[in-house]
C-alpha cells in the first residue's frame, strides 16, 4: 500500500469515527433521569461536538507532520460531503432550509475561541460550559459533564488512532 493510500484510510476512518455515534449514547443514558436535559438536543450538540473535537485533533496532533494537509482536508471534505446530505433530509423534514455544515463551523469557532480563553492546560475544562450553553443552560453541570467527556473521549481516541497509524503523537 503507497503512502496516499494509507493516507486515505486514515481519513475515513477518522471520518466514520466522527460521525460513530455509540460514545453519544452512552454519554446520554449516563446523564441522569433528573437532570434537566432535552435528550434530543443533548444527542445534537454531542454529535457536532465529536465531528469538530475530531477535526480539531486532526490538526493539533499532526500540526508538525507533513501530512496534516493530506489529512484534514479530506476530512472536512467529507464531512461537508455528508451534512449536505443531512441537511437535504433535514430541510425536507421540517421545511426550513438547515446548513449543518455551516453550523459545525460555527460550533468549531465557539469552541476554538472558548479553549483560547481558558486559564489552564485543559480545554476540556473549557469545552464543558461552552458546550452546556449549546444545550441551553451555561451552568447546567449535567451538560458541562457530558461535553467535557465527549471531548476527552473523542480527543483519546483520535490521539491513539494517529499513534497506531505511526504518526509521532504526544
């Protein structure tokens, strides 16, 4: 197998890793049943935070190899490939024209600007609250749980995902 190839597989996997969405729901039956959480918009917003954690990760743990590009690219190409088709469906459902893509990226930015704010080392500590006002609720600790523990999760894996497929990850 050439490098391109490789290459390519790591994309998709990265890619079906993203949208995987078994990680969203055990973190969603783990919320408990008195919390105040919709577990609908709960899913939503665990499922855009996994796609932009994945995509994030991608370029900070390869941001000093030669093959970022060859792999984020792919990735957001992808990924735009397969909200068109949720935003199709989604548009013919509720007859309101939806822009996921458009939507992740807004999501990738408050979280890239809530991590560039935050007073230590840990940008899950900083993706919790962010991602609970997503959910309605900046001070709701259920939420801030969850999203820290989808970012944790989802950032675990990509880093030893990349490490097994030999980049120098650290």
């Amino acid at each position: 197998m050439d490098k391109n190839e490789h290459l390519s597989i790591i994309v998709e996997d990265l890619c079906e890793y993203a949208l995987d969405r078994e990680d969203i729901k055990w973190i969603t039956d783990n919320v408990p049943d008195h919390a105040d959480l919709s577990s609908n918009k709960l899913e939503y917003e665990l499922q855009l935070l996994k796609i932009v954690t994945v995509g994030w990760c991608i370029s900070y743990y390869l941001q000093d190899e030669s093959a970022k590009k060859k792999v984020l690219e792919p990735f957001w190409q992808n990924i735009q490939e397969v909200s068109r088709g949720l935003s199709q469906a989604t548009s013919l459902f509720i007859g309101t024209d939806i822009d996921y893509f458009k939507i992740l990226k807004s999501r990738l930015d408050a979280y890239v600007i809530a991590m560039s704010r935050a007073r230590d080392d840990n940008p899950a500590l900083a993706i919790g609250p962010e991602f609970a006002g997503h959910c309605g609720d900046p001070d709701d600790l259920f939420a801030f749980m969850a999203g820290s523990r989808m970012f944790m999760t989802a950032a675990g894996g990509v880093k030893e995902y990349l490490q097994a497929a030999g980049f120098c990850v650290s």
